[in-house]
C-alpha cells in the first residue's frame, strides 16, 4: 500500500533517531512493500523516499539540542550550574573539561554528518537514474548539504582542529583514524565550508508547494528546515567577509518586501515597534498611558515579547522565527529541555548566572524602570526562590502555579534562529564594513527615528540610508500624500524591547561591536549563540582577554574557587577548544 505523503504523520518521522538512518525509520510510514527488512536498494527509489531521508537526518540532528544549548551557553557567561549539576556539568561551566566529558562527547555530531553524506551520495544517485527532477534534487540536497556545514561551524567553534569528512563511511570510529582523516584548523574549516556551501544550487526555503511543506499535527513545517542564507551570512561573518555576510543576511530580512500583504510586507523579520493600542506584537510594552504602572507589563502567553517563545504559529510568530524544530509529546527523541530546566518534573541543572541577572538589571526601560523585562520578567522566573531559565519550559508550566500541567507531556521546541538573531548578526557585519550609523540603528531605536530630522516635515530625503546594496533601507512614511516604504515600523532591538538606547562611547567601530555583543546577550540568551559570539569577537580582535574576562566575571559571582586559573587558561586561545575525543 502506498500512503499519500502529506498523510504522514511529520512529527513522528521527524523524530526518529536511527542512524541508517533516518531513512528506515521514517520509511515504515510509507510502507510501500509489506517487509519486516529493508535492504539498501530500496531507501531511495522516489520523491517519497528522498523526503523521508530528509526528514530522517533532521530526526537524527534533533538529538544534538543538549549539546548545542549547553555547549554554547554554559561554556560561556551566561548560564551557570545549580546544586545538582553533575561533574560534567562544573566542568563544562568552568571550562575545564575532561576527556571522558559526555557533554563534549563530538561523536554525536559526526553521527549526523555521516547521515548527510550517505544521503547526499545517494541523491546524487537518484538523480543520475532520474528518480526525481532537477529542482527535487537541488531542493533536497542543498537543505542536506546546508545542514552537514552548520554542523561542521559548531565543530570548529568548539574543536578547533576537526577531521573534515564528506564521504559516506560505513564505521563511525574511522572519524579518529588521523592518517585517513587528518585535522585541519578553523580557518580551513570555514574555507571549506564558505565553497561548499556558496556553490549548493538552491538557497531558498522549501516552495510553498513542496512535499515537504505541509500542516500536519499542529505544526507547519516550512519553518523546521535551515535557512541556507543565514547559515552563508555567519559563514562569512566568522571569516571576516563583512560585505558578503550582510549581503546574506539582507537577503532574509528582505523576505516580506515584495509581498501584496501589508502584515507580511512591513513586519516579516523587521523587529517592529509596539502596538501601544492592542499589544497584539512582540515587544516589551505597558498598557496604554499607564507606563509607570509595572504591573500593566504585557505579560502572557499571547501578547508581547515572551509570547514568540510560547505562541503557535500564528502570523506574528512567522514574523520572527526563521528556524525552529518541535520536540514532540509522544514521539522521541525527548525534548531535552525540561530536564535541563524544570524545577519540577525536571533536574533544574542549569540556571541564569549572577553576571546575565546582573546585566539585565543594569538596563533602563523607557520608562525608566531600573531593569530590562527581557530578564527577569521573561527570560527567567523566580520559582521557589529560585531563577529558572523559562524561554523553553513556558509550555510546560502552568502560567500562575508554575507547575508542570502535566508531568508526562514535553512537548517543547528547539529555538535555532530568529529575526533578532539575524538583525544583530546584520549589524556586526555592517559596522566591520564601516556602516556603523546603520549598526547602531538597528540596534538600539530602529532606521526611522536615526535618519530622520523630526523638524523637517518633507521626508522626502530622510528616513532612508540612501545607500547601495546590502546597506539600502527605506523606513520613509508620509500622509500628504500617504506612502509607506518596507522599513517604516522598524523598531531596532532596544526600541522593541522598551529600553533606553546605549550610546557609542570612544572608537565607534568596537564601541558598537560592544554593544551589539551585550545585546545579543540581553535578546538571545541560553539560545545557543553565546559562546560563538564570545569566540568570534575575542579571534577577531586577537584579543583573549575579551572571552576570558567575561567568564571570569561569571565564575567569580558564582564563588568559583579556580576563577584565576581559569582566566589565565583562556588567555591562551588553544585552551577555547574542546579535547576531540571519544569512547
């Protein structure tokens, strides 16, 4: 019997985790031969074979998202363990990891990369016996492909020295084989990557009309698969390719511009500003004319900045998110997060650091509340005396008892990138390209407010940047006659979030590479991204001291005892990287 594919239970066959994959675990759905084996010959022999195995490998890559958030998070400042963190844990935090770590165990990545390049071998197969079209292929192996470089950047971000393999290998363990395999160095890692990935012929999202795009269990899947465009911005951020990384990423940001829909046209990944009327967005916003009254903070699970992390996928949620993968309540792998996070019905391991509440609480809203909302409003709760991370475990708990609704569902998502994410990655590669007014502006107020002269009524030459691609922004508005140009309700980060904007004090360019850094921390923390930009900025700059300094800060407010020799181990940059090992 031969099922019809949009039938497939998506969740389900996303979340299989069998290493051969990924393929035979999603096939069962499909059931085209009645067979209690299949053998090799018969993975891929159809377009519904080719989506299975693309949706295998991403149930497989599912598995990594533990490693992923701690890796990043609590290697870096931001996050600290709690009192019942194991010994792995403490030594992830202070950056002194054994070779028998399981938290930096790579073998979970290669795992993945050799799915990739068992199905990218085996589509290029396909397409020699034309088995599916031209643009199937392309679609499917360049999603693949885009997928096996995002793996191999967070390799080189936390290994260094790695074993860049694209061919299939039927033994995993033929990964140590150094004489087969050997290493090379981060630069030549990201050379690699930047060709590879240049050269993939499809970069946009999955057509509407795909077979791979469908609503099914409560999901739309359009948003589960990575962003090829992003993935080349960071690639060329991380080499320093300033005006090809903002070329990348003014690509995404530009998504909405051509739409007839005004919603999808002026919002679509433009960090807008407040709806002081309804609250019907994703800002930090009060009630209406009663600002300095905080307990009219817009505050719940449909409403303002906390709700993208907890709302369907509803049109604002698409405004922001770019890639997200669900955890799903019946089927595995598990959502990781609940354990890691949870008071109850999880371990609580890991909590805010005293250095990210310390942060927030150094902000100023524009109210003038001492304290950014981002924090401990949203980001974290206090719960039985305790800060607990809340961005993954909303779901899960009731909003006034902070219990879990129930124990046995946890369900949950996987937050990989956002428009946030990428206006802040814009603007660090606009301010290396010396775009630093524009840098600035899309983080601190938004485009409208930085090129415009409130005393000059014609807007006629304001409100634009008036400059060439990837730097041309256009937020002009007018009523006599009315017009309204695609950037007009650009908020900038700290406009959205209802903070007061920081200035630029000495050398704009690190001045506003600064400020961008903090704010990434203040917007996307425990969202996996910390760690890199530490590392990125510290390459950089040649200057060590920048990442080591910052987790200094943390482990000192932690009581740490080996604070020092931690900071002195991380002036040298070869102690960044994790021991590449396994057993």
């Amino acid at each position: 019997m031969k099922l019809n594919y949009k039938k497939i239970n998506w969740v389900s066959c996303l979340a299989s985790v069998l290493l051969l994959s990924a393929v035979t675990s999603c096939k069962k759905f499909l059931d085209v031969e009645p067979s209690d084996k299949l053998v090799k010959e018969q993975y891929y022999r159809n377009i519904y074979d080719a989506d299975a195995a693309v949706l295998g490998v991403y149930g497989k890559f599912m598995n990594l998202a533990k490693q992923y958030v701690l890796l990043n998070e609590l290697r870096a400042d931001l996050m600290a363990v709690t009192a019942n963190a194991d010994p792995y844990l403490r030594e992830i935090s202070a950056n002194n990891v054994s070779n028998n770590n399981p938290y930096a165990d790579p073998k979970a990545f290669y795992e993945v990369i050799l799915n990739c390049n068992d199905v990218l071998k085996n589509f290029d197969i396909m397409l020699q016996d034309k088995k599916f079209t031209q643009d199937e292929y392309n679609q499917r192996y360049s999603d693949i492909g885009a997928l096996r470089s995002w793996i191999y950047l967070q390799l080189g971000i936390h290994y260094g020295e790695i074993p860049y393999i694209t061919d299939p290998l039927e033994n995993i363990n033929d990964v140590k084989d150094v004489s087969k395999y050997p290493r090379i160095n981060f630069d030549q890692l990201l050379d690699k990557l930047i060709i590879f990935t240049e050269g993939l012929p499809y970069r946009q999202p999955y057509p509407e009309a795909s077979s791979l795009v469908t609503d099914v269990d409560g999901y739309n899947t359009a948003k589960f698969f990575i962003n090829k465009e992003c993935l080349l911005g960071d690639l060329n951020l991380w080499k320093g390719n300033y005006t090809q990384a903002a070329s990348h990423y003014k690509l995404v940001m530009e998504t909405g511009t051509s739409s007839g829909n005004d919603d999808i046209k002026y919002d679509t990944y433009r960090v807008k500003y407040a709806e002081v009327v309804s609250n019907n967005d994703l800002a930090v916003g009060y009630a209406r004319n009663r600002e300095q009254d905080a307990r009219t903070l817009v505050d719940n699970y449909t409403q303002g900045w906390k709700s993208m992390f907890i709302r369907g996928q509803d049109r604002l949620w698409n405004t922001e998110w770019i890639w997200v993968l669900p955890f799903s309540k019946d089927f595995k792998p598990q959502n990781p997060f609940i354990d890691l996070f949870a008071p109850e019905g999880g371990r609580y391991l890991v909590k805010p650091s005293q250095q990210a509440v310390d942060l927030w609480d150094s902000q100023t809203q524009r109210n003038g509340f001492p304290y950014d909302a981002r924090g401990k409003k949203f980001t974290y709760n206090d719960i039985g005396g305790q800060p607990v991370i809340m961005k993954y475990i909303y779901n899960y708990l009731d909003p006034l008892t902070k219990l879990p609704v129930n124990i046995f569902e946890k369900q949950g998502q996987w937050f990989l990138y956002r428009a946030a994410t990428l206006h802040l990655r814009y603007a660090e590669a606009a301010n290396r390209d010396n775009r630093h007014k524009l840098a600035d502006a899309l983080m601190n107020l938004g485009i409208p407010g930085a090129y415009n002269d409130p005393d000059e009524p014609n807007k006629t030459n304001l409100q634009s940047t008036f400059d060439v691609f990837p730097y041309d922004f256009d937020a002009r508005m007018g009523d006599y006659p009315r017009f309204r140009d695609p950037w007009y309700r650009n908020a900038g980060i700290r406009g959205r979030a209802y903070v007061e904007p920081v200035a630029v004090v000495g050398d704009s360019t690190i001045a506003i590479e600064n400020n961008l850094i903090q704010e990434a921390a203040l917007e996307l923390a425990y969202e996996g991204v910390r760690w890199g930009d530490l590392v990125r900025i510290a390459r950089r700059r040649n200057d060590p001291a920048f990442l080591a300094d910052k987790i200094y800060d943390k482990l000192v407010k932690e009581g740490n005892p080996q604070a020092s020799e931690v900071r002195a181990k991380l002036m040298n940059p070869d102690n960044w990287y994790l021991p590449l090992k396994w057993d």
